[in-house]
DNA sequence: GCGACAG
DNA sequence: ATCTTGTCGC
C-alpha cells in the first residue's frame, strides 16, 4: 500500500494539473453523481455513478463496483480510500457523463487536492465537491435563507477556495469547491439547481441509493 | 497542550 | 462511513 508521504507528495504533483475555469461541453448532455458505500462489520466499500440525463434528471446508466478497503481513513488523504472503487465504477460506464458531482470536498483541502480534484485529474473530466461538511477553511455570515452563499476562505483569509451553500432554508448548508475544468460560480449554480428539493443535489442522493443497494446485494451473493 | 478533522 | 427512537421545534 503506499505511504502516507508517498500518497501527500502525490498530491502535491497532481495539484498542478488542477484547471479552475469552465471546460464544459457546450450543451451539458449527461451528468453524473459520485458516492462509496460502507460496511464496517466487513471493511467493504461499493463506489457508484450514476448518470443522468441533465435536461430531464432521468437515469442514463448506473455503475458499481465492491472491494475490500485499501486505505484507512485520513482527513485529507480520504481520495486515496474512495478513489479504487470509483475508477473501477468508472471503467464499467458506457456512457460516460460531462460532468460529475462528487460527495466530498474538491480544492476546499489543505493542499488545494480533495477528492473531487483527484477523480476530475484522473479521468479528465469536469468536476465539482460538494462535502456535506467542512474539511478545511473558515466563513462567516450565511444568510438562513435557500441559494445564499459564503465563501470558504484559506488560512491567510484572502483566497477563496470554496462556497458555502445553502441549498435549503434553515437546513445546514453544503460545501461546494472546484474539482476540476469548472469555475465555482458554475459549481455553485449546479449544485443549487440539483437540490430543488432536498438538502443533497440530487447526483449524490441518487448515487448514494444505487451504492447502497449494490453493497447489500453484494453481501447477500457471498454470504457475508 | 487544545481543537479540528471530507467519508 | 457506522451504531439508531423518540423527540424537540417550526
């Protein structure tokens, strides 16, 4: 498995490749949503995209892939857990999406490359990390009301690296921030518009069903 | 030393 | 992430 240094020096390198301004097909056709199931008893994990279509949200085609853990939990070393099951979903997809919208944090991370980053880097791909909480940077002054944003600033209180977003009135809001090929207004308006109705854009509750369902079926067929 | 800490 | 029912509040 490789180091904790070794997976840091990795993500200092990639970094660099990170685009920040909108790199999206002209009409957004197929978008998708990113997730990993777990199951503690066992230390299996199921990543899942799902993608749909983005006029209607109907479902495009559904990807899965469960495996034992191969990285231990570390903030800020989280893409090294979920990115294994994800490239394998990702590898399954036929029709591959313009646009994914991952569970976790993109740039809003302390060496500027969360998980969203890395999975957009990886397959070349537009994505934006929408975490459902904080993982690094600090705001203030979030209105209560639906759509209202703060920005998510660095350590020296000058670099925005995020927006905080309240997709839903008096409901906690959600952390949006650059993954890749995308800006985060583009981002932020996404996300807003795929959570008409719940707290969660609906990529990530959808894609979050299917992993579910993908890791029970995957116990119940070997027994575990 | 004391918090903070994506899932 | 996961363990988990009723309950406080709008």
């Amino acid at each position: 498995m490789i180091s904790e240094a070794a997976a840091i020096a990795e993500q200092e390198k990639l970094r660099e490749q990170i685009i920040t301004t909108d790199q999206l097909p002209d009409p957004i056709r197929y978008i998708a949503g990113t997730d990993v199931e777990y199951d503690k008893a066992s230390d299996l994990i199921a990543g899942s995209i799902v993608v749909l279509d983005a006029e209607t949200l109907d479902i495009v085609e559904i990807a899965t892939h469960c495996m034992q853990v191969t990285f231990p939990y570390i903030p800020g070393l989280f893409s090294f857990r979920e990115m294994p099951p994800l490239l394998a979903a990702w590898e399954k997809l036929t029709q591959k999406p313009d646009l994914l919208i991952c569970d976790g944090q993109g740039i809003a991370h302390p060496r500027r490359f969360g998980m969203a980053s890395h999975l957009g880097i990886s397959i070349g791909k537009p994505t934006i990390g929408c975490g459902k909480t904080k993982l690094y940077g600090h705001y203030t002054d979030l209105d209560i009301r639906k759509g209202s944003i703060a920005p998510l600033l660095a350590e020296d209180d000058v670099a925005i690296i995020g927006n905080v977003l309240r997709t839903q009135e008096g409901i906690n809001p959600v952390f949006v921030s650059v993954g890749h090929m995308i800006s985060l207004e583009t981002a932020t308006n996404i996300v807003l518009n795929l959570a008409k109705q719940y707290r969660l854009p609906e990529t990530t509750r959808i894609a979050d069903h299917y992993g579910r369902l993908a890791l029970e079926e995957f116990k119940r067929n070997n027994s575990i």
